[in-house]
C-alpha cells in the first residue's frame, strides 16, 4: 500500500477510534479501564492495534496535540480522552 493510503487508513482509524471510544460505549469503557496500565504508548498501539486500529504513537500523539483544546474545556471524552491524556503527559 502506498504512503498516503496508509496515511489516509490511520486518518481514517483516528476518526473511527474518537467516534467508538468517545462516551458511554464498550470501547470507550475497555479503554478507559486499560490505560492506567499502559507503561508506554507502545502499549496503547498494540491495544488498539488487537481491537483493528492500524495507528501509531505519532499519531497518538499528533492527536493529543490536536485535541489538547478539548480537554482544556473540560469536555469529558471518555476512554478517547483518557487515552489522549494518557498520550499528552508521555
């Protein structure tokens, strides 16, 4: 597969992984119960790499960066926002 089709499928994984993980969800819960035991973002990718997201650390964390307004506001996004909290304070 070319570089921007991979580049497109994690754009695509990265809106996927925010819509299921974000909220009241089963995704969502998992993930949120998973990350206190994540030593490295390594571990977050091979979680989400187990459940089908194909995404990196850099995008994690590019991510993170991207959604760090919306944790300053305080919006609660679930296990998506543990996971990005978890991400920004590697």
């Amino acid at each position: 597969m070319c570089l921007s089709g991979r580049l497109r499928m994690s754009q695509d994984d990265l809106q996927r992984l925010k819509s299921d993980a974000s909220g009241n969800t089963g995704l969502s819960e998992a993930l949120a119960e998973a990350v206190p035991g994540f030593a490295s973002p390594k571990d977050a990718v091979e979680f989400l790499a187990a459940r089908g997201f194909e995404i990196s650390s850099e995008e994690l964390a590019d991510a993170a960066i991207a959604d760090s307004a919306a944790a300053e506001a305080g919006e609660d996004e679930g296990g998506y926002g543990v996971l990005l909290q978890f991400i920004r304070d590697r």
